[in-house]
C-alpha cells in the first residue's frame, strides 16, 4: 500500500504525489500554489520555529536532502534528464534593475549587493515577472524574494507601498508563478507582509545574521520543481532587497553570499 499522503486536485478531484507542483491529469494541468497546503514536499514540512536558524545552533539546521520520488524508483539514469533551468537576478531599492540577466546555470555571473535609497517592492515583483513574460513564458517560475524591511515605495504620492507590492504578488502568482520570501529579522522587517507575498505559510522564512546563506538555501531548494522529479523548463528569479538598510551590520556581505551559495546549489542538482 501506498504511504504517501496523495494530493487530491481541487479542479478535477485526480490523486496526484505528494511533490506534485501540477495536476498529473493531462485533461487538467491545474497549479498547486500552496493555497491548500499543496506545496513542495520539503517546504510544505517545516514549521516556522524550524525556519528561524540561530547563528549559534541552538535550532536544527534542516537538511538539504531527501528521498528519491517514488515514481523515480526504478527507473534508467536516461529518463531523468534534467530539464533547461534558466536564472535571473533582480534587484530592486528605489527602482528594480536586472542584475543577471536570463541565462542557464552554468552562465550566471557572481553576484554584488549595491545598497541604496529605499525598498520599492512593487517594482522589483513587477520586473521579476515581466522577465518571466519576456524570456521564458511557458516555463514554472519560481521567485525567492529577500527583504530586510518593508516597502517604503513603490504606492505613489497618494497609494500605499504595501499594498503595491501585495498586488503585483498576486498577480504574478495569478499567473501561476510560485514565490518564496526570506526576511532578515530586525526592527523593520514585517514578517506578516512576507507571508501575504509567498504562495503559501510554508514558504514564507525568517533569517538572523549569521544564518542568511542557511535558510536562503534552503528555500531555494524549497522551491526547485525538478529536484523533485518534475519535468519541464524552470525559471528562477531571485528578487533581492538592495535598499540602504542592506549596508547595515554584516547584511550586504551576507546576502552576496546567500544569493552565491543558492546558485551553487542549483548547479548541484
């Protein structure tokens, strides 16, 4: 007997594996976003406290492995060919700007944080899609979203910035795009704000310094569909704060190495 806990699709009522990021029906194709709970199987697993990893280890640090999907079980090396994977890097402070343009894995140059002015999330989820749109359309996206504060523009003269940024998230996730959001704590990060962004609780992560690249690896691998055993294109948009609260602490150096690391461990996969 099966162990596995099967999704049932909200559209059609088909069983679909646990990992399923799409409805197995070919007469569907439905996109679990999270709404019910049907996440990724690694972040749909871990609780808040377990997203929340101390400097000084007093939390387990989860683990970058699991199983092989069972429907893997079995089969030739030949048919688990890894789909095209192609990453883009986007930072956004006043404005959003492409800091990596769309390129497979093994073209991505290495990233630097450029800290300034203020934290307009709108724009960086906007832009964010419109390379998706642009490049890669018919691939799942997948947008990791890193903050240490909230929106401070992005409404206009007379519109609310979080709202903004609440609005572009729905409509990139809409579109059937994922995202996942990593906050850096400290006096102004809005944790509930990060949650509202992410498809689902479960991806929604919480860092301390000292842990950054932990949790940022972590909900890369969270979020990466052919991990398990999904096929087809991937597109991965790492959408980075760059405001100037990002020059604070140890932050920018941080962060340049939370972005470095997830995209070595992309390559690994």
């Amino acid at each position: 007997m099966n162990s596995q806990r099967m999704i049932v699709c909200g559209k059609c009522g088909a069983e679909n594996f646990p990992q399923a990021f799409r409805c197995q029906n070919k007469n569907c194709n439905e996109i679990f976003d999270g709404s019910a709970g049907n996440s990724i199987v690694l972040g749909r697993n871990v609780t808040r406290s377990s997203q929340s990893i101390r400097a000084n280890g007093s939390q387990r640090t989860p683990s970058f492995h699991a199983p092989l999907p069972a429907e893997w079980i079995g089969r030739p090396p030949a048919v688990r060919q890894r789909p095209e994977v192609k990453v883009a890097i986007v930072g956004f402070s006043d404005e959003a700007v492409v800091r990596q343009e769309p390129v497979p894995l093994g073209q991505v140059r290495a990233y630097f944080l450029r800290p300034d002015a203020s934290t307009n999330e709108a724009a960086g989820l906007r832009l964010a899609g419109d390379l998706w749109k642009q490049y890669m359309p018919r691939a799942r996206a997948s947008f990791l979203y890193l903050s240490d504060g909230e929106p401070t523009s992005g409404g206009g003269f007379f519109g609310d910035d979080k709202e903004a940024g609440l609005q572009e998230a729905q409509t990139v996730k809409q579109m059937g795009a994922r995202i996942a959001t990593i906050g850096v704590r400290g006096s102004t990060m809005d944790f509930d704000h990060l949650r509202s962004i992410a498809s689902t609780p479960a991806l929604a992560f919480e860092a301390e310094l000292g842990g950054i690249s932990r949790v940022f690896m972590h909900a890369t691998q969270s979020m990466t569909s052919h991990r398990w055993g999904q096929t087809g294109a991937e597109f991965v948009v790492f959408v980075i704060d760059e405001s100037g609260s990002m020059e604070e602490d140890n932050k920018k150096a941080e962060v340049e190495e939370a972005v470095n690391a997830s995209l070595a461990l992309l390559r690994s996969l």
